[in-house]
C-alpha cells in the first residue's frame, strides 16, 4: 500500500505539469522481485495504476531487477499483468575482457585474462578478487573457499532463476565431467539431441 500511495501522490504531482513535458517526474522502483514476493498483488496495482496516469506525457516508471528470470516471466511475459505495457526496456550486460581488467590493475596481461575466464564480467564477482593478493591466491580465498560467496553463488543461482528446471544442473554435472558439444551434453544427461536442451544452455550463458 506504501508503493501504491507515493505513486497516486507522483500522479498528482504530475498533474499541473502536463504543459511542461520537458520536466519529466520519474518513479524508480528498484529490485522490483522483493516488494512482489512481500505484496503478491503489486504488479496488477502497478498495472491499474499505469492504465490510469499513462497518457501523462511528464510521468516515468521504470521497473529494474537483477533476477532475470523474474523480469522475463513476472514482467514481459504475455501472462504477466504488465505485459504489453512498457515503452522500453534495457538489459544491462555484464563487463567485457577489458573493463573487467579495470579491476586488476597489477595483473599480468595474462593473469587478466585468466580472471576474466574464471569470474566473467559481473561486478559483485569481480569485486571478491584482491588485486594485491595476486592472481594464484585469489581463487583459493574466494572460489575454492567453502562458505564464501564465490563458491556458494553457484548454488543459489540454481535456487534461484534457475530451481524451476532441475534440467540446469545435471548440464552443469555433464560439463564438468568434459562434456563441450550441445549434443554430447544431451546425450550425458538423457536427452534426444542438442534441441532438447538449447533453451536451458541459453539460460546458463545468459541469452535466456
């Protein structure tokens, strides 16, 4: 009921500044999946509420949340109760190599790269590294450390966006047994052939 009632004030606000478009009033609700768990109802109030004030030429809502898997199904899906309903949307994408190298700035050329293979381009990740610790000793405090967040995020990603398919982690099971090609992963865990399992290796690459 907060969230409903300081956009019902926004939309007021609004009001006496349809003249002036230029002046835009922006409400900005960030890590949208939290408040949503706590009030199952929401979305369908955001809904009622866009419908209602969304010809305000001055009036920006903006959704963001880290859970891709949320967004996608809560928010664009065609079953969502906002489907239909944006003008916009941006996906933020992680660091290429040499951004994240930003990070490193005492790394070896080549010890860079080999941070990048192992922690990729999410900031949260890149920021367990100690850039005076070293390359060598950095996996071994962060990643291969029990009960760091390095080496339990794995664990939650899959019991998080990902706990809907248990297909994600026998994939994951067949990769680190040397399975590389679409169709050898199939095969390892059951599967037909490399179709029956795009749609989560999109997932597991970030493109799902």
């Amino acid at each position: 009921m907060e969230i409903a009632q300081r956009l019902q004030n926004l939309a007021f606000l609004a009001l006496p500044a349809r003249t002036r478009p230029s002046a835009p009033l922006v409400a900005i609700l960030d890590e949208l999946p939290y408040p949503a768990d706590v009030d199952p109802g929401l979305l369908t109030t955001l809904r009622h509420w866009w419908d209602a004030h969304k010809h305000a030429p001055n009036l920006k809502l903006l959704l963001a949340g880290s859970s891709l898997a949320f967004m996608e199904r809560r928010v664009l899906d065609a079953n969502a109760p906002l489907y239909n309903r944006r003008t916009g949307s941006l996906a933020l994408a992680p660091f290429d190599h040499a951004e994240a190298a930003l990070f490193f700035p005492e790394y070896a050329p080549r010890e860079r790269i080999e941070a990048y293979a192992v922690l990729g381009g999410m900031p949260s990740y890149l920021e367990q590294f100690d850039p005076e610790r070293g390359w060598e000793e950095s996996p071994i405090a962060t990643a291969l450390r029990r009960n760091t967040y390095l080496n339990e995020e794995p664990d939650w990603l899959l019991l998080g966006d990902l706990r809907r398919d248990v297909t994600h982690g026998s994939i994951l099971r067949a990769i680190a047994t040397g399975q590389r090609r679409p169709s050898g992963i199939a095969r390892a865990i059951g599967k037909a052939s490399a179709q029956d399992v795009s749609a989560q290796l999109g997932a597991l690459l970030g493109r799902g």
